[in-house]
C-alpha cells in the first residue's frame, strides 16, 4: 500500500463551512471530497471544472468536426 502523506491548506472559514456542509449533505467528509477530487485529477491528467471540457466531450466534438469536414459540408450553409 502507499504511504499517505497530510497536505494542509488554508482556505476561507465561510467557504470551508459550505463545503463541509454539501459534503455532510451528500454524505461523505471533506476528506473523502478531496481524495475524490485529486484521485479524478490524476486519473484523467487533466483539471477542468467545466464538464464542456472532458476529454469525451473534446473526442466527439473532434469526430464531429472531421466527420463535417471530410463530408465537404460547411457549417453555415447548416444554418437556417
């Protein structure tokens, strides 16, 4: 097993006791939240809060995109 290391941060009181509030809510600690977040992280190496920007999303518009091109379709002459 890996040897766990503590991080420590600082973080605004008001903005902690929201976050511990969701995380209680959802049922799951800060902890638990944060080792979500950094696992999710590491595991697509990349940050990004905006579901737009997930590399499925990035895949399909890229496919879209080629799929248009190679067709010899232009975008505008789509719009009505």
């Amino acid at each position: 097993m890996s040897k766990t290391v503590n991080v420590s941060f600082k973080l605004d009181s008001s903005l902690k006791q929201q976050m511990k509030s969701i995380c209680k809510d959802q049922g799951i600690s800060m902890r638990a939240a944060f080792i979500s977040f950094a696992k999710k992280v590491c595991s697509e190496n990349e940050f990004s809060l905006d579901p737009f920007y997930s590399k499925e999303n990035m895949e399909r518009l890229r496919k879209s995109i080629a799929q248009m091109e190679s067709s010899g379709s232009d975008f505008k002459d789509n719009i009505s």
